[in-house]
C-alpha cells in the first residue's frame, strides 16, 4: 500500500454519502436535455438528477428493460424514454426527433469497457466495439445535436470520459485509447464551437461503483485500493459524478469550456 507519508489514511465508511440526492435546484428548468447511457450507473444517476432540477430529459439506453426500470423509479415523469443503440444512425434521429426544436444539454454517458485487454491479446472485434461505442456513438450524438445547437447560438455537451482519458490505464488499451479519443474530440469541438455559444466539456471519473466498476471494489477491497491510489476515503456511487456532470452541463459551468474534469477523489493528482 501507498500512502502519502506522515498522513494516516481514514477508514472508508461502510455507508454509502448519500448527500447529493438531497441537493435539489432548479438549474435544467425549461431545458431539454439528452442523456445516453441512462439505464445504468453514472447515466441514471444524471439523468436522475436533470429530471429532479426541472429538466426535461430525453433518457436513452440500449436496454429497454433498464430504461423501464428507471422511468418507474422516478416520482413523477419529466422523462421520454428512448430505447435504441448509438453507434446506430436510424436510432441516433429518433433520439433528436423526441428532443424537439430545442435541445439545450446533451450527456454523452453510454460506453462499455473491454476485458482490460492489453494490446498484443486484443481482437479486432473487442478494438472495433470499444471504439464504436466509445467514440463513434459519442460522436454521431455530437454530430446530430450540434446544428440544432448553432441555431439557438447556445448548448452545453458533456462527454464522459475516464481516469483512463488522462494517461495509460490499466483498463485495457482499447478502452484507455477510446477515451484518449473522447477527450481530443471534447478539446476539438470546445475550440470550434465556443465561438458559437456551445461549450463542449468532458468528466474523467475514477473508480464509481457502478456495473462496469463492480468487480474492481469486491474483488480487491474498496479501502485497501483506495488508500493504494491516494485517493478520498469513501467509495462513490453515480449521484457523485452526476454532481460533476450537471456542473459543466448547467449554466454554472458557463464559463469553463474545453476541460477535462477529473472526477476521482484525487487521484490524478497522486
Ligand atoms: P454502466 O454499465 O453502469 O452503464 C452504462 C449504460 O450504457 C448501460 O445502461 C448500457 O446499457 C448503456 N449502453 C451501453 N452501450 C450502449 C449503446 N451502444 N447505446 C446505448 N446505450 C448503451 O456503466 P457506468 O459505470 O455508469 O459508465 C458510464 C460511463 O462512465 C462510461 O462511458 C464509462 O466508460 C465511464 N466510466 C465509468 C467508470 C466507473 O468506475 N464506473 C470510471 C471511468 C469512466
């Protein structure tokens, strides 16, 4: 274990914070916003979030049976349901036509990551889904929501990247080069759009517990790995990104354009 020197670490709680889902403003009131990967995790926790801030949230997975999940967890409906794959261009308009004339926000959540896969074992099939996922669905959202955005000379889009966006990752080359990729095409469309009132942001989360995260904390014990990384003590659930994300996705954001925002207890700061 690596710990800063002459620091104890804290003992992670078992109790999950629970302090974000009390927090409840009104920044999305008025505004439409589309959020991919809303099924699950991170996706569902911000498209949570959106709903309960007055936001009226296109929520779109590719797990019909997720999104059904979600729509009835929540207490009254502020939210269209969007079932459809977003590498998919048919399904990629449905999920701009359900938005309407306007479309204020768009989260880009939806990704998957491989079998942390170094470069000489990977597959072409496991490179080629990671990346059309990753980055192609990312960008065909981009692609499809910025005009609507150049013509109201106003818009706010949050990729999501990772840690793994930052620098080499254990989590698998092509999961860690997809999100390289994710952050070049947040930094390109910041300078090309800022201009034009869009601001184009990324998050770079550390470890969620979440399904993709499952795995990494019950395998290898949360405190243990989190202490090893140097990172804050308590394990994070979505509704903690979710927090980050609707920063830069708000009008509170309105002056930062063309980050990529670690979301991740420090991590990239050890
Ligand atoms: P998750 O698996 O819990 O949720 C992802 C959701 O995306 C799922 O509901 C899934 O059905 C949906 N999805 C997958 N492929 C899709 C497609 N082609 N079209 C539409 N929907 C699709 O994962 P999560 O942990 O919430 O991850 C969300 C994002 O955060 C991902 O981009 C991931 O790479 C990133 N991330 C997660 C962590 C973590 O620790 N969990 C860390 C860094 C980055």
């Amino acid at each position: 274990e690596v710990a800063p020197a002459g620091v104890e670490p804290a003992e992670p709680s078992i109790e999950l914070p629970v302090w974000v889902e009390k927090v409840t403003t009104g920044r999305f009131s008025g505004k439409t916003i589309i959020i991919t990967g809303a099924g699950s995790g991170i996706g569902r926790a911000t498209a949570s979030r959106v709903a309960r801030e007055g936001g009226h949230v296109i929520a779109v997975d590719i797990s019909e049976e997720r999104l059904a999940d979600f729509a009835a967890s929540l207490p009254e409906g502020n939210i269209v349901t969007v079932s459809g794959d977003i590498t998919d261009d048919a399904a990629v308009a449905a999920i701009v036509e359900a938005a309407g004339e306007r479309i204020d926000g768009l989260a880009n959540i939806a990704g998957i990551m491989d079998n942390m896969t170094p470069i000489h074992e990977v597959s072409d099939d496991v490179w080629n889904r990671v990346f059309n996922i990753n980055v192609n669905g990312t960008m065909k959202l981009m692609r499809a929501v910025v005009p609507t955005m150049l013509a109201q000379a106003q818009g706010s889009i949050v990729n999501v990247a990772s840690e793994a966006a930052l620098r080499g990752s254990a989590a698998g080359a092509a999961y860690t080069a997809s999100k390289h990729a994710v952050a070049g095409l947040t930094k390109s469309s910041a300078f090309m759009y800022g201009p034009s009132g869009i601001r184009v942001n990324a998050v770079a989360p550390g470890p969620v517990i979440t399904n993709i995260e499952a795995r990494f904390d019950s395998e290898l014990g949360a405190g243990r790995v989190r202490r090893a990384m140097a990172i804050l003590p308590d394990p994070v659930e979505g509704d903690a990104l979710a927090a980050s994300i609707t920063f830069l996705l708000s009008d509170d954001g309105v002056n930062v354009n063309g980050v990529i925002l670690p979301s991740d207890g420090g991590w990239s700061a050890a």
